[in-house]
C-alpha cells in the first residue's frame, strides 16, 4: 500500500504501549512473519511456534519500520524502534480494536463450516465495484488472523469483508466483539470438528457467537436449506439481529427463480429488496452458487447497489487449493485437474464431488477422485468416510485412488473396478497415480490439509508439456 497506515503517535497509544525509539518511515503496515514482511511494516514478535522475538533483528534488516515486542525485550544492536507492551498478541488486538473505532466502513463477518473464504472473497470483488474495501488474506480467521487483517484496516475504506473460524467452542466470541460487524452471515453448519464438539448442534451453537458481535441494528444471514437454521435464527433473534435467509427452501427470503448450473458456472436469477436480479457466478459448484446468494443478501442489508455489485460474480475463479482449475498439456490431449487440497469436511467433499460431476465427459471421459482422509471427526470418522461412497457414485466417478486410515473405510466400500490404489500417507499413492493418468482425464484432489495432498496436484501440473 502507499502512504502511512498509522502515525507513530497514534500507533503507541493504540497498543497501550510505551514507545522505544521513534521510526524514520511511514508505517504502511503489519507484519508476523519476516519470510513476507514488506519495508514499512511493523513486526509483530508473536510467541507461537515459534518466538517471534528471535526474528526481531531480521526484521529490521528487512526494512521493517518497528517492532511490536514484549516490555522484557533486551534490545540487541542493529535494532531499530520499538513499541513495548505487555503481550504482543494482546497490543496486536488493542491495535485491531482502535482501528475499528477509528472507521465508519460497513462490515461483514463471515463464519461457517464450509465456504467461509470463497464467500468473503465474492463479497470483496462485489464491494470493490463499489468504494475502498479491506478484506482478510487468505483464511486468516483465528485469534491472529483477525486481530491483524483489522490492524491493517484504512480508517478510510467504506466497506470490511472479515472470516471467522474456530474448532472450539468460544474461539468466535473475542473475534466478533472486535469485528464489531453490522452484517453476519454463517454459510452453513455441518460435521466439522466433530472431535471437539460431538455433535453438530454444538457447533452450530459455536457460530452463532457471531451474532454476539453484531452492532446494533445488525442482520445476520442464515442459509434457510440448513438443518440449523431454528437454532441459529433463535440465537440471532437473541441479539436483537434482523434476519435474513438464503437458499433454496420455499421460505428463504432470498430465493432463486432460476439456478441454472453448467461446467463453468451458474446463471442466477433472484428476487432481493423487492427487485429482480440476474447474474452469473463465474466459479462452478452448487455449493458456490448457494453462498452467492448469501453475498447477494449481504449486499442488500448494506444497502449497496446489488446489480452494479454482483457483475462481479462473473469474474470469480476458484483459488488454488480450493476448486482452482488447471487444464495441462500432456502427450495425446489433456487432463483438468481441480485442486481442492486445501482442506476437507464431509459436505465439502460431496460439494466437490458434485462439481466435479459439471465437467462434460465430451472433453474429459474419465473422473479420477484422488481423497485423503478428513481429520477432526471424531468417533464417527469411520461412518463418514465409508458415506462417501454415495456421492462417489452420484458422481458417475470412474476411479478413486485413497490416502489415510479413515479414508481406506471408504476405498473398501467401493466396488473393485472403482479401486485406484489406497496407502497410508499421501506419498504412498503418487507413483501409482502419475503412472494411470492419462489424456482425457478429470482429476480431483481433495483431503484435509494434514493429510498432505497439496504435493499431488504440484506433481500433476508439473507434467504440463507446455512448461518443457
């Protein structure tokens, strides 16, 4: 960014703490980790894996404008300025809190068991059409992630697009009081962290913490065709929240008159705010499709021009390790492959499944499903995994190659023809997997982030003859 992001003299204040040294260059932003600091940022020394403390001076070598430290920091030589407080995690959030106060952008938070960045990110292109708009990178959701995307709010922007996590129950609370929002929407509740919960109304109680955040007046935006949409609703109206509901039931407020899916999107057509709106999502999946009427809802409480907003939805792509598609060049023809590595949850899997289904067979005869095992569901891991086989058959899919204990329930469930190879650890099935591809193949690869399937999509397009 360009330009100063905070004073000195409102940034010290702001952390509640005591200023050692004085920068010499505008602060542009913040900073956890010296690998992507930019010159200009403060760096945050937080203590997690490791203690941020031990990359102070690698951090100003790198250009960084201050250090956020603790007060018992012994200064070594080659430090630049300081700002000392009592815990840097703790200075991180009061920094977040005074850049919430020091805005009067409309916010949005966004929490849910599956599509919570895919939803924030639409709803970032949508707003950008509209005014400045701040938005978390990444899933950067957590007990850092939040306080630090608010950190390098503008007071200026109009508009602030924020996701919330968690895998335990009150990890939404802190956050939400921060974010302060004025809209919250929860995609959906499903089997997610099940390990930690044991049941899904558990968690559908975790997200509607949300709503304990929510500024006065405030709407929350609840997916009507979810099982938990009493419940949620009930905790909203709770917080004095207006609600709004999306989906497909025949009482959503925001409901499709057309849903018109193909291989390479959705034609929409919706009634919002006593007027009728066509668009087009750009990404494929139904699942997709569905929060894209959370966004239009979203739009509509803020009170933003939905037609001029929702264009955007045509230019939306999937992200990498999230349903990216990349079509590669390989001897006789090509495979597509879908990276959906990034993380995996039982209706996250079948979404994907289902998405993978969209891609004609005229160009792509054969689908490959390349799984790895879903982590945090607890007991029930077995079952869930072994129900898969369901929609593996909806998806007409030809062949499936496992990784994971979990994950073997389902491969033996599947009938011999549909057996690719199965192996305990991803790197187990990468030979047998290069070795059976081929032209003409859809490959999806999907597992939980811990189950390491990232390096089987980079193995694939590293075969693009177009790289050669």
């Amino acid at each position: 960014m360009t330009g100063a992001l905070w004073t000195w003299d409102n940034l010290v204040p702001a952390a509640i703490g005591v200023a050692d040294g004085t920068p010499g260059v505008p602060i542009t932003g913040f900073s956890i980790d010296t690998r992507s600091l930019e010159p200009g940022e403060v760096f945050v020394a937080l203590r997690d894996v490791r203690d941020g403390h031990d990359f102070v001076l690698e951090a100003f070598r790198k250009g960084a404008a201050a250090a956020l430290v603790s007060v018992d920091y012994k200064r070594v030589a080659g430090d630049g300025p300081l700002l000392r407080v009592s815990e840097p995690l703790q200075g991180l959030r009061d920094i977040a809190a005074a850049a919430r106060r020091r805005t009067d952008a409309r916010i949005v938070a966004v929490t849910g068991s599956v599509g919570k960045t895919g939803t924030k990110e639409a709803l970032r292109a949508c707003l950008s059409r509209l005014g400045p708009t701040h938005a978390a990178e990444k899933s950067f959701n957590n007990h850092w992630g939040v306080p630090l995307t608010l950190a390098r709010m503008p007071a200026g922007v109009r508009f602030g697009v924020f996701e919330i996590g968690m895998n335990h129950a009150g990890e939404i609370t802190p956050l939400t009081a921060l974010v302060r929002p004025h809209v919250a929407i929860v995609t959906t509740v499903g089997p997610v962290h099940l390990e930690f919960f044991g049941t899904t109304d558990k968690i559908a109680e975790a997200k509607a913490e949300i709503f304990g955040g929510l500024e006065p007046g405030g709407v929350a935006i609840l997916n009507r065709d979810n099982e938990h949409y009493d419940l949620l609703a009930q905790r909203a109206r709770e917080h004095g929240a207006r609600i709004v509901s999306f989906g497909r039931h025949e009482n959503a407020d925001v409901r499709p008159e057309v849903f018109s899916l193909d291989a390479e999107g959705t034609d929409i057509v919706v009634e919002v705010g006593g007027r009728r709106v066509a668009y087009r999502v750009g990404a494929p999946g139904a699942h997709i499709a569905q929060n894209s009427l959370a966004v239009v809802a979203a739009l509509d409480a803020l009170g933003a021009d939905v037609e001029k907003a929702v264009g955007a939805l045509a230019e939306t792509r999937a992200p990498k390790g999230r349903g990216e598609r990349r079509e590669i060049s390989v001897p006789g023809g090509s495979i597509l492959v879908i990276d959906e590595s990034y993380n995996a949850n039982p209706a996250s899997m079948r979404s994907a499944l289902a998405a993978m289904a969209t891609v004609p067979r005229e160009k792509f005869p054969r689908r490959i499903a390349v799984l790895g095992d879903m982590l945090e569901l607890g007991e029930n891991s077995g079952s869930l995994h072994a129900a898969l086989n369901e929609p593996v058959d909806a998806a007409k899919v030809d062949l499936v190659f496992a990784c994971g204990e979990s994950m073997q329930r389902l491969f033996e469930a599947l009938p011999a023809g549909r057996r690719g190879s199965w192996a305990p650890k991803s790197e187990g099935i990468a030979a047998a997997l290069e070795n059976e591809v081929r032209a003409g193949d859809v490959v999806m690869i999907k597992g939980s982030l811990g189950s390491r399937m990232a390096p089987l999509v980079d193995a694939l397009l590293a075969r693009d003859e177009r790289r050669k």
